[in-house]
C-alpha cells in the first residue's frame, strides 16, 4: 500500500455501552408553569436549589476558577442578587457549561450528571453495553456516507457471545445505510441490527477505488448490564528468542487493580524483557491505579515522585504527589518488573487522560517508546461532586435530587512540572488503524503490535508500507449529529 491509503479519516471512536449515552438521557426537564425542576421521581424541587450546588461546587473546586468572573467570590453583593442570578438559568445544564473556561479547545472535559448512580456505576466499570467498539469512516467519494469498523469486543459480553469480531465491517443499521444524519437515530437505540460488508481495495494502493458492500451478514445486538474487566488481554509472545508481554488495557478501573497486578504477575512469572501496553481504546480513569501501573511497569523508583497534582487556589492544601510504590494502599505487594523501557500503543482520539499520565509520568525515569497516533491531550483531573456538606462525599446527601458534577479541579504533571500538551503526546512512530486490516489483537502481525515486535528484535510481520500510513486532517462534516462517546476520564479517588 502507497500513502495515497491516508484517504482512510476516522470519523469518529465510538464506545458502544452507557457512554453513547444513557447517562445523558434522564435529564431533569423543565417545568415552565411552576418554574421548578423535576427530578427522576417527579418531586418537584426549587430552581435555585440544583443551580446552588453547581454555582458553589464549582466556585469551591473548579481548576480554573481564576478564569470565570461569575465564580468569583465577591461576585454577588446581596443575597438577592445571588438568588436573580440562579433563577435566571432555565436548566442545571445551562449553569454548569456558563462556567467552563473556554470549552471549545480547553476544558472538552468537566461533566454534569442528573443521576449520581448512573456516574458511580461508570466509575465502577457497570455500564449498559452490547460489548462492542468501532470507529466509523466516510465511504470512498462521500462526505456524509459511512461505514463502521469493530475495533474492540469485550469479553464475556453480548457480541462475544454472538462471535463478533474486531475487523468486522458493517454498512448499514436496521437495513438502512448509515450517513451523518442518521448515526444517531440508529445506533442510539438499545436494540439495533448490524448489517455487514465487505472490503474490497481492488487491489490498488488508491483508496478511491475501494468499495464496501453489503454481504447479507447480520447481527442483532441489546444492551444490558455489564461490568467490564478493562484487563482486557494478557499474552507472553516468544519472538527471535525474547520474551515479550503484552497488555490490553481499556481502563484505570480501581475495582479491577488485583487483576492488573495478576496480569503483571504472569509477565513476572514469565520472566519477560520487554512490555507492549495497549492503550488505544482506554480513555482514562483513576489517577490512583496510573500511578499502580506505572509502579508495577518499574518498581526501581519506590518512594520516587511518579505525578503530582495541583488544584485551584481554594483547595492547594490537596495538592498532592503520586508515588512510585510496590504495595497497595491498605496492603499486597506489587508485581513490580523493574524495566528500562516500555511499549505503548497509542490512538488519537481514545487514548487520554490517565493513559497520558501514564506515558508522561513514566518518560522522566524510563524510555517510553510510543507507536500509534498523536493522544487526546488531555492533563486534567475530576473529581465528583456532590450536593453534600462535604462536597465530595455522599454523607448526608441532598435527597430532593440526584445531580452530581465532574468538574476539572486539577493539573497533573510528572516530576519534571511537564504537563501533557493540549494537543496531546506525539507518537515516535506514527501509525494509524486501517479498517481493511485491523488485525486480531495480539497476534504477531496485528499492525501496531507488529510494529513494537520489529523495534524490539528486528522480526518483521508487518506490512512495510503500512508503517508509512499518516492520518488527514479530518475531513469536514455536520459531526454534532453524531453520538458522542463519555469516556472514562480521570478522576480522583476520595
């Protein structure tokens, strides 16, 4: 393949469980006779009440509350005045983004939530899910039409059941062919059919001559409840005489930190010299279990400065630094492999926010060599926030509703002050995903594993003219239309 490939523009990284989004749908509506708020079981609650929280919760924790003049604490002179300015919002929704500093290109990330319960549950990786993850492209000559691309099918789950694969090409939901104005409609459903495709290149290096068609093949998917083990897949790969560990992993998930230290526990039984982590479909999670992963990728550094966290003037008496450890908080050791060098796989879109702090924090001490596509960029930290006199505890909750907030209410760096650019961390080897040939994850010649396999022994199973692939700027199209995905972000642990 020739770089004329490049053609190949992913649209959009689409998570396929609560984060298309359930979440965002039992939002509380607005009732104009009463000028009242109702909350999911209809008891109808002062305006002010929900709009008190958010304006003090982020007036008390916001990162940049320096930026926004009505978080300042001498914005109001009189109670009254307070109370016009709450009143004068429609919705909790309509306070909360008044208060992001500049949401278009700096804070993409603080969120506000009308069901606490649904946040907890992503938190606690327990979501509604069908089990799979695609990307979805423009066809060939179109710049509304699409295809998908599963890139992920989690284990245990309704499309493992169903034998789905990653590399599978559907075109059409529900019998219609997908295009931008009609993403939402299909795939935001809890029960679709997927009706799949061939690829064809027609065996030219010019991607305006490939062609997807449908092949009559079809699967219909449901939602349901799902907890999600983020250690996706752990392999020891015997290659020219070294021992390679390879690691999936979709989430810093804190419930799920023993079974992190159990995969570092078979590569440490293995006694393997070097480790490939694939990060492209984890979009964060708990700082916590970074500085966990970061500590069993080495384990020479203990007691070493592995991040720091620095909040609003408000709350520097939090400011705090991560350390490399070799046990967890409360007891258990670490399986600690004590490298000079680690892999990661990297994607554009869904590699972010923990999984950025963990290529940051590790680079000060340790050679990070990282294949794949530019990150997020995204160096910021959440914590939950609750109408509780605590903020950030659900001890003596408000009980006439169930809003809560993620709000960005700090900065992490390494050691070094370094922050994770906002236009994310440049890959060493740029490498994108083709939907004709995603690859099985770890097989050999999967491309990006393949990749780290040739830098670490010279053994090629790649496609020489792949590793060339570089990606276009995205290609314009009316993408609010789209279903956006709520990634894990990062978050920390009180």
């Amino acid at each position: 393949m020739k770089n004329s490939k490049n053609f190949w523009t992913l649209l959009l990284g689409i998570r396929l469980n609560i984060k298309i989004k359930a979440l965002l749908l039992s939002t509380l509506m607005l009732i104009t006779v009463t000028s009242c708020f109702e909350d999911a079981d209809d008891n109808a609650i002062s305006a002010s009440e929900i709009t008190d929280f958010i304006w003090k919760g982020m007036n008390a924790v916001y990162l940049y509350k320096e930026q926004i003049p009505d978080l300042a604490d001498d914005r109001f002179d009189s109670d009254q005045e307070y109370a016009d300015y709450l009143n004068s919002f429609e919705t909790p929704e309509d306070i909360f983004f008044s208060l992001l500093y500049d949401p278009s290109s700096i804070d993409r990330f603080s969120r506000l939530f009308s069901n606490y319960f649904d946040l907890q549950n992503l938190l606690q990786g327990n979501t509604l899910s069908n089990g799979i993850e695609f990307n979805l492209y423009f066809v060939p000559g179109s710049d509304t039409e699409v295809f998908g691309a599963i890139t992920l099918v989690l284990n245990n789950s309704v499309a493992s059941s169903q034998g789905l694969e990653r590399g599978l090409i559907f075109r059409a939901v529900n019998g219609q062919n997908l295009n931008t104005e009609n993403l939402s409609s299909l795939l935001g459903t809890s029960t679709y059919t997927l009706n799949f495709a061939d690829y064809d290149d027609n065996g030219t290096p010019n991607a305006d001559d490939d062609t997807i068609e449908l092949n009559g093949a079809s699967t219909t998917l449901t939602r349901e409840n799902y907890v999600e083990n983020p250690v996706h897949l752990t392999e020891v790969l015997e290659v020219s005489n070294t021992t390679i560990g390879y690691l999936v992993y979709n989430g810093f998930t804190s419930n799920f930190d023993n079974e992190l230290n159990d995969a570092f526990g078979t590569f440490l039984n293995a006694n393997i010299d070097e480790l490939v982590i694939d990060l492209r479909y984890n979009g964060g999670g708990s700082v916590q279990s970074a500085a966990y992963l970061g500590s069993m990728v080495t384990g020479q550094f203990n007691g070493q400065v592995y991040s720091q966290l620095m909040y609003n003037n408000n709350l520097s008496s939090l400011n705090r630094d991560y350390l490399f450890t070799n046990s967890f908080e409360g007891g258990g050791n670490l399986n600690s492999l004590n490298l000079s060098r680690v892999y990661v796989l990297t994607t554009n879109r869904r590699t972010a926010s923990a999984s950025e702090l963990l290529i940051n924090s590790l680079s000060p001490y340790i050679d990070v060599v990282v294949i794949g596509e530019n990150t997020a960029g995204k160096t910021q930290a959440s914590l939950t926030v609750y109408d509780s006199p605590t903020l950030f505890s659900t001890e003596n909750i408000n009980p006439s509703h169930t809003y809560a907030m993620q709000p960005l209410v700090a900065n992490s760096t390494n050691v070094n002050d370094q922050l994770v650019p906002a236009n994310g961390l440049a890959p060493d080897t740029e490498l994108s995903e083709f939907p004709g040939n995603l690859g099985i994850l770890g097989n050999v010649d999967e491309p990006l594993l393949a990749e780290a396999i040739f830098q670490i022994t010279g053994v090629s199973g790649r496609n020489a003219d792949q590793i060339s692939m570089q990606n276009e700027p995205l290609r314009e199209a009316n993408m609010s239309k789209l279903i956006h995905p709520l990634e894990r972000e990062m978050y920390i642990e009180k």
